[in-house]
C-alpha cells in the first residue's frame, strides 16, 4: 500500500504535497518523491528513505517553485526500496509522470510487450509500465490514453499523472486502490487518503472504479471509462485529524482487521493465474519442488502460528513432512540436517533478530531458504535465497492481524503448488481448492459484521484474569493466535491447549465461569471437539465455540457459538480467527488500554 498526492491551483505546490504526504506515511514510508511544473519543465526529486530525507532535500520544497505538482511515499510492493524504484516515474521524453499505489497485475507481460516496442525500463516496479504505457497511447488527449491504459492493465491502481503539455492540470484514476479528489478555495487536490486533504478541505468527491479525474485551479471533471463525462456529489468529512489518519477507525488495530479482505486478495490472486498456481518467485522449479524431502518452518509469536497452520496444510494437502520451529528455539538447538530440506522464515517485519539468525543458521549449513514476508527489502527478504512476499501494505499495530492473514494466506498458496506439482491432489480436488481459496476474502468480509456481536461479548469478560483456547489439527493452530491476540493487548493470561491434551493436567485449572474458547472447525473432528467441550463444562466452564455454518447440533453443547461461512477443511483459519481477533480488540477496548502499542511489546523485535 502507498500514499499518493497531487495539487493544482494559486499556492507553491512542493510543500502542500510534502505536507500531505507526512499525513499518508502510515500507508507507506520506505521512499518518497514529488514532481512539479516550473513553468516550463517538470522537475522531480524521489529518494529512498523517510519522508524526511526528501523534505531536507528540497528544503520543505523550497528548491522545486511550481503551483502543480504529484506526490508518492511508498510501500514497495515490486522492486526493493530504492531511489530509482521510488516514486513519480517519468517516460524517457520527460513528458509525462505517473504516481501510483496498488499492484499491477499482468505488469510482467504488459513489460515485455513494451521492451519489444523499444520502452526503456529504469526501475524495478510494476508502475514504470503505466508510465511508458500511457507515452504508447498519448496521441495529445489525456483522457483517452488514460482510458486506454486502464483497459489494458489488470490488478489495483489509484493513479496521479502530469502530461507537461497539459500544464494546467493534473489527472487521477482509480480501481480498487482507493483514491479521493479534495476542492478547496486555496485549489484542488488528489489523494489515497482523507488525511493528506483536511488541512485545505473537508469538502471531498469519493473515486470509484475505472473513473477518471481532471482538476484545475478552478474546477473538477469526472469521467468514466468511455469517456462520458460523470456529475459526481461531493462528501463532508466529519472526522477529526488523528481519526482521520486510521481512516476513521478507532485504532489501527480495527482497521487493519477491516483491510484483510484486502491483504488476501492481493496476496492471493497475482498468484492464481487461469487453473494454477503460479509462484514465480518461489524460484524453484517442477523437479526441484518434487525434490523437496522435508520442510521446515521457523518464525516467532504470530508467524510461528501461521507455521502451525502451514504444517497442517502443507502435510495435509501435498504430504510432505513439516516440522515447525520457534526461531530461538532454532537457532541454539544444533538441528539435525537432511538433504532436500527448504526452510521457510516467515516474517512480517522482515527484521525479527531470531528469524534472521536461524535464517543465517540454516544457510550456514547449505539449505535452501524461502522467506515469507511483509516488509520488502528487508534484512529476511534480501538474505532468503528466495522471498514470497505477504502484500498486506504496511501494519502499524503492534498485535498483527492482517500480515497474519497473508502469511498463512501465502501457506496455501505454496501447499497447493507443492500439491499440485507433486500430484498428491487430483485436478478436481485442486480446482476445488483453488475457488475455495479464492472465496475467502469476500468470507472475511462477512465475518466483520460480527463486529457488534463480538463487542457486546468481550464486554462480558472485561474482568476475566484468566481464558483457555483449546482446538485440534489446524484448530490449535487458530487457538494459539487468538491466544495470542487477547494476551498480548489486553494482558488477560490466557493458554492455547490442544483440546485432546487439557485432561493430561491443566483442565484442573478450570473452574465455574472459566471461559473456554474450543474452535471446531474441523468436520472430521467434530465428535471429539465436543466430548472436549463437555468435558470443560462439566468442570464449570463457559464455552464460546467457533464452528461452521450447519453444524447447529453443538449448540446442544456450547453457551455461545460464532458460525464461520463453509470453506475447505484447510482454510478454516482465515476464517475462524477473525472474531477471536475481534475478542481480544473489544476485550482490550473496554479495558481502556492502548490496543495499538501495547506495553513491553514493540512492532519488530529486533534483539534477541
Ligand atoms: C504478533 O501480534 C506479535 N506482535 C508478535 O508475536 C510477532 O508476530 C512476532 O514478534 C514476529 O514478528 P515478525 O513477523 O515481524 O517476525
């Protein structure tokens, strides 16, 4: 996820999008640019860095003089961060510069197509295409090569572009990445986010998909796709500026809860092209990936969890052994070896000190290393041999949720490689597999409803000192981070149990009104998540289940029950664990703690 911004009208430029920009670094902060018409040409200044490396370098935006200009402080997505990958991206001739935020899809391809017609590519992004694109088509009408371009490009985009020989203007398009358009009397202004804008305005018209804006000092036009010319209502944003910058959610927290439709749909779908899975990055390829005799998974906290789930899957699906390890558990316990082992770190962060020592450990002994991670350019990324990026945008709040929700998100997607390549699911099976996976970001979305329900809940257990979670198979998995989740921002101690193992001591610790949260996801299962269930209730317990649509009869069971929309067996987690999220949010809420930076915990630890 990025931050872009453009202005046109009476004022300098430079410093209102310099401003703007300081106002969206939470979508994006590991490069930032700005270009502006002079009068004559258009400057630009971008480097890698903070926000405040390009402010000191064009003192506030001092040195560029222009009253029209675009903005971009990136989250790169395709392209470590770098100067020449950062943002705006001028064509060769100077004549045109695009910003952009979203993920291009079909870049690779559209990219070929463009180095045969003789385009010269600088950078590493998906953007440069749109840039060099928009010179194939620009025969002196803005709208129309805009048009063009957005018939041919696949994936997210909110756009700002500069034509230098429409100076007066300034343009934006937008699908899926969102985009609004500010107008104020100091003049008119472009953004991914209402931040960047409530300093000049509060007055805002909401991009849609495949419209097209075209501002000037003294006025707006909208357009559509085929050029009609749209009458769009302008909207009055009531927020104040700090709700403004979480997007009008309360926390960050909340909002990165709302973004994991988001963050796995675009994990997911560059990677699922026509019937298969295609992972160009995993670098490996058929016989390599039927070489793979073993695979160990190493990470920390909420990634280590989302390893639990990818061992269940991964053996489940394309049966190979898994063995899944806490980073600094790893990296001093002298592991044993074996030819054909592929180790996978996953990271959110990219920078977690154990998950890069086992990472260094295990290369250390020849094997072959895939990160899965958030953060590109990171330290975990640039060591792996090969690096599979989560495309969940940057995380903000310390309790992870939507970096969570790629990660095991990107374990799917690697299972059903691994399967496939492996045949150890037939083609049915795969497809089958394939449109589940391709449902659970419109299932998540479902599951926020439950926000409500999930408040009115946790509100009951606000003086609660002590929780269980207790699920079987990929269960425990999803009992482990919601575990984690109600601990780490409400300090209620909790314990994830792996339901079968509760009666081997611990279930002496329940007593009456312990809650007891027992996932039961797992059909094949069911029979002993209940007699689990019974067994806690007969010592006292209060059971919040989290089970499947249909599977009605555990209500004979448990005191509370949240229904999670059908899906396969594997993926449950995706699903299940959106209202134990929601649970320790609200849990933490009504505490009145700070959800966002909780105490003694830091978003990346990066000491041992
Ligand atoms: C997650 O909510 C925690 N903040 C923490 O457990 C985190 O998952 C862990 O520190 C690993 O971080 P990483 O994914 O950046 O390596």
């Amino acid at each position: 996820m990025c931050g872009i911004v453009g202005y046109v009208g009476e004022n300098q430029a430079a410093p209102i999008l310099l401003d703007g920009l300081s106002k969206l670094e939470y979508r994006g902060y590991d490069s930032a640019g700005i270009a502006i018409y002079d009068g004559e040409k258009i400057e630009m200044q971008k480097v890698m860095g903070r926000l405040k490396v390009l402010e000191e370098q064009t003192h506030g935006g001092q040195t560029m003089p222009g009253t029209l200009g675009i903005g971009h402080t990136r989250w790169a997505t395709h392209g470590c961060p770098s100067d020449t990958n950062a943002h705006p991206h001028f064509n060769k001739e100077h004549t045109i510069v695009v910003v952009h935020n979203g993920i291009i899809e079909n870049y690779g391809k559209l990219k070929h197509k463009l180095v045969q017609k003789g385009y010269q590519f600088l950078s590493e992004t998906d953007t440069e295409v749109l840039v060099h694109l928009l010179t194939e088509y620009y025969k002196g009408d803005p709208i129309s090569a805009i048009e063009q371009v957005m018939r041919r490009v696949e994936g997210s985009y909110a756009l700002g572009i500069m034509f230098l020989d429409h100076p007066h203007h300034i343009y934006a398009a937008r699908k899926d990445s969102p985009l609004i358009v500010g107008e104020s009397s100091m003049g008119n202004l472009i953004a991914s986010d209402v931040p960047a804008v409530l300093k000049y305005t509060r007055s805002v018209f909401y991009m849609e998909n495949e419209e097209i804006a075209c501002l000037s000092k003294e006025n707006i036009r909208f357009y559509n796709i085929d050029g009609d010319e749209l009458k769009k209502e302008s909207s009055v944003i009531e927020w104040d500026i700090d709700a403004a910058e979480k997007g009008g959610y309360e926390h960050f927290m909340l909002k990165e809860i709302y973004e994991q439709p988001k963050s796995v749909r675009d994990t997911i779908n560059p990677r699922l092209k026509d019937d298969n899975v295609v992972i160009e990055e995993l670098g490996m390829s058929d016989d390599e990936i039927r070489g793979v005799k073993k695979i160990t998974i190493v990470a920390c906290g909420s990634a280590y969890h989302a390893g639990m789930t990818g061992k269940y899957v991964l053996e489940g699906m394309a049966r190979i052994p898994v063995e899944v390890d806490l980073a600094s558990e790893f990296r001093y316990r002298n592991p044993i070896y074996e030819e054909g082992t592929l180790a996978v770190i996953i990271s959110q962060s990219g920078e977690t000190a154990d998950s890069l020592a086992a990472l260094r450990e295990a290369k250390k002994h020849g094997v072959r290393v895939l990160g899965i991670v958030n953060v590109v350019g990171s330290s975990i990324a640039r060591e792996a041999d090969n690096v599979m990026y989560t495309w969940a945008g940057p995380e903000i709040s310390v309790a992870t949720t939507k970096a969570y929700s790629a990660q095991i998100a990107a374990l799917y997607l690697l299972a059903l490689k691994f399967a496939k390549v492996r045949e150890t699911v037939t083609q049915e099976e795969f497809l089958t597999l394939k449109n589940d996976l391709e449902q659970l970001p419109e299932q998540i979305e479902t599951l926020l409803g439950l926000k409500e329900k999930i408040q009115r809940f946790a509100n009951r257990y606000l003086a609660a000192n002590h929780m269980f979670f207790i699920g079987r198979g990929v269960d425990y998995a999803i009992a482990l981070e919601g575990s984690l989740k109600l601990k780490e921002i409400s300090y209620v101690h909790s314990e994830a149990y792996a339901a079968g193992e509760l009666k081997h001591g611990t279930i002496s610790l329940i007593e009456d009104g312990t809650l007891v949260v027992a996932v039961a996801t797992q059909e094949r299962l069911y029979p002993k998540s209940i007699s689990n269930i019974v067994e806690v209730k007969t010592r006292g317990a209060f059971v919040m289940a989290v089970t499947n649509f249909g599977h009605k009869e555990i209500e004979k069971t448990a005191d509370y029950v949240i229904y999670i929309p059908k899906t396969s067996s594997y993926f449950t987690n995706s699903l299940a664990i959106i209202p134990l999220q929601l649970f320790g949010y609200y849990v933490s809420l009504g505490k009145g703690l700070d959800v966002d930076k909780p105490r003694n915990l830091a978003k990346s630890v990066t000491v041992e």
